[in-house]
C-alpha cells in the first residue's frame, strides 16, 4: 500500500492534512492524516505543504511532434501544415518516431499528464512507448484520404484499432480522422459505422482553419459540424478538437450531440490568432476538456501552463472577466478529460483510479494557499511536479521515470548526443 499525504484538490473539493491510501491501482481511501496508523502502509509520500491533485488529462496530443518544436513560426496554419509539418513528416521511421514521442510523452508526464489522447501517424509506436513509460494513452492512427498522404490510410486506422483493442489497461485505441476537410464525407461514414459497432472513440480536428470551413461548404454546402452530423459520428464518443470557427448555430448543434470539445488555447491563439467559443459551448451543456495539442506550437507539454492560458484567453476573447474561473478550468483539465474519454476518473475519492500528482507547493507562489484552485491554475507551473502516480505505480518521481530508470536529462541526452 502507498500513501500520498497533503492537502487533496480536485473539481468538487478540498481536504486539508488527508492521506490518500492506494492499494491494487485504485484509491482505497480518503483519511485524516493523523489517521494513517490504521493501514499498514509501504511508502509514504508527500507531507504538509504538498498539493495532491488527479492526473491531469492531456486530451489532445502530437506527442512525437516534439521533433518539430519551434520550426515554422508566426505563419498562418494551412502553410504551416503544407509547407512544413506534412513535407517533414514524410521523412518518419518508426525509430524516429519512438525516439521522439517517448520525449514529448516524458515531458507530458513529468508535468503532471497522467493521460494522454494522442492521435499521429505510426501509432504502433506510440503506444509501445506509452507501456515503456507507464502513462494512460489513448491513441488513434491518424487517417486521411483527401490529401494524398502514404502515412494515413484509413485501413490502417482501423487496422491499429483492432490490434489494440482490449490489449490493454493503459494503452486504448482510439479512430482518429484528421479534420472535416481532410477526411471526405464517404470515409468518415465508414468511420462512424465501425465507431458504433466497437463503441469506439472517435478524436478529430474541427473547425480549426478557415480553409476547412470553406472546404466542407464547397463540396457538400455543409459547415463542419453538420458534416459531422451526416457523417453520423456526432454523438457522445466524438471528441472534437479545436471548434474556431463554429458559427452560433453550430455551437446549438453540437452541444446537444452529447460531444466533447477540446480547448487547445495557446496553440490556437499562436497559429490562428483566435479562440474557440469556449463559454458558449460550456454555457449551452457540452463537455469541455483541454489539451496541450502539438509541442510544435505551444514549446511546452504543460498542462498547467494550458489552464493558464485558457483561463486568461477566454477573459479576453469575451471581454469579460467573469467566466473560466480558476476552478472550472481545473475541472475541465480533469473531470472533462476523463468524460470525454468515457472513464470515471478526475476525482480524488474511494474507487477511482489511483492517477495522481504530488504537487511540491513548499514554495513563495504557493502563499497564503487560502485558494488552491487559484493557485494551480495561476501560480504552478510543471516542474513543482514532484511525483506522478498511473493506475496506483509511480511511474514519475523527482526527476526519473522509474519504468526505464532514466531522468530526464538522461533523455535530452540520448537524442540530443546521439
Ligand atoms: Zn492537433
């Protein structure tokens, strides 16, 4: 049995001077500290001043993407993608890809990601690292069929589907079309059919160019989120990506679908200079999640930094500074990741799944600590991460990553000296 000691912060509360006692990958128990006697306990981390929060869910990650930090700045993002990313990513091999993703993936985990929902190319790949690492990956071969692309043909989306479907407790297969103008309406039918049937997820960019919006109206008269409507995976298991462009009737469609829409703020605001409709979509039902999207824009996978920007962006994108308060993001960072990929996780109570981070707060930005929520999202930062807990092992702690015995500089390392 392990224990994490501290004060207990999720969406719904906050426990001061808890232990929170893990045993067989779950959370057994939510107890005062003093209390800590009755179980019979092997390790214990933590202790006063430390915050301990649910895993943070990254719901929308490129994590191999890494390779590609800082190429391509300050262009718009259709020229980004043709001229930069898609003529580099031609050049892949699945070492290449290992090697990469597993340093996006670490750096998401050291900061605090307990899951990821990762949607590239070779996803074999991707998910041999995620069990190499011991973080909870949902991933999906990215499938395309409207671009001519040898790396993303739809059988082999749901070719990957199948290999890893109910292979195992971390690593979950997810569909993942590319967008609603890279995917044409016949495939992304095929899609939605084979989604129903296994009752799988469906992870796609939406509405994230205005090229795309205009694309989809001039071959089928349809903006993207009714494409997806016709297209017949609008419904509970599709999780959206980005949504920049929704028009107000859209907002009214897609928040009755039962939909998830993930909020990628800072990489939207640097490529596209503009926001998702975040509070009307979250004022009108639908399930919103964050992700840190591609290191290549954002520079960092760092989910505190994306609730810092999220809770700012929104202010200033309605100009209004009474929405995205600091607790709702929290919530969407790990309540609304764990809904949108239909598992009961982002709580912090008996039964849940024992994804953790222990929060160092022993620290000036940390003060007076009246208002946590405040506090995380506004004054934290990844590196106070001091250990990160997957499915009850610690998997992350002070710098190492305990599954392949390797710190982080031991990672720079092996790609930056070989
Ligand atoms: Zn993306």
């Amino acid at each position: 049995m392990i224990a994490l000691t501290g004060t207990v912060v999720d969406a719904q509360q906050t426990l001061r001077d808890v232990a929170v006692i893990v045993e067989s990958g779950v959370i057994k128990d939510v107890i005062p500290a003093d209390r800590l006697g009755e179980y019979s306990i092997d390790e214990v981390y933590g202790g006063k001043g430390y915050l301990i929060l649910p895993g943070l869910v990254n719901a929308h990650t490129h994590v191999a993407m890494a390779r590609f930090r800082g190429l391509g700045e300050d262009i718009p993002i259709e020229q980004w993608l043709s001229d930069v990313i898609w003529p580099a990513e031609l050049e892949w091999t699945p070492r290449e890809i290992r090697r990469w993703a597993l340093l996006g993936m670490a750096e998401a985990l050291a900061n605090g990601s307990t899951t990821i929902n990762d949607h590239y190319f070779f996803a074999d790949e991707i998910a041999k690292v995620a069990l190499e690492l011991g973080i909870r990956a949902f991933i999906g071969q990215t499938v395309m069929d409207e671009v001519d692309f040898p790396l993303a043909k739809p059988e082999e989306g749901f070719r990957f589907f199948k290999r890893w479907d109910g292979k195992s407790d971390l690593v979950k297969p997810t569909l993942a079309p590319h967008a609603t103008n890279t995917v044409s309406l016949e495939i992304m039918k095929e899609i939605g059919e084979f989604a129903s049937e296994r009752n799988a997820l469906i992870h796609v960019h939406l509405s994230q160019s205005r090229g795309e919006v205009e694309t989809v109206k001039r071959r089928y008269g349809l903006t993207p989120v009714e494409y997806l409507e016709r297209a017949g995976v609008l419904n509970g298991r599709l999780i959206g990506v980005h949504g920049i462009y929704l028009s107000g009737k859209e907002v009214g469609l897609y928040s009755r679908s039962g939909a998830t829409l993930v909020h990628c703020s800072l990489s939207m605001a640097k490529l596209e200079g503009r926001i998702a409709p975040i509070i009307e979509l979250a004022e009108k039902g639908t399930n919103i999640a964050l992700g840190n999207d591609s290191p290549n824009p954002v520079g960092l996978m760092d989910m505190f930094t994306e609730m810092r920007f999220a809770a700012v962006l929104n202010k200033v994108w309605r100009k209004r500074t009474d929405v995205a308060s600091a607790r709702e993001v929290f919530s969407w960072a790990t309540l609304g990741g764990a809904r949108a990929l239909g598992f009961r996780a982002g709580l912090i109570k008996p039964g849940y799944p024992a994804d953790l981070v222990l929060l160092n707060a022993r620290k000036p930005q940390f003060l007076p600590g009246e208002n946590p929520y405040s506090h995380i999202v506004y004054s934290a930062r990844g590196s106070d991460v001091e250990l990160v807990m997957v499915n009850g092992e610690v998997v992350y702690r002070n710098g190492l990553f305990t599954r392949i015995g390797k710190t982080l500089e031991e990672l720079w390392e092996r790609v930056e000296l070989s």
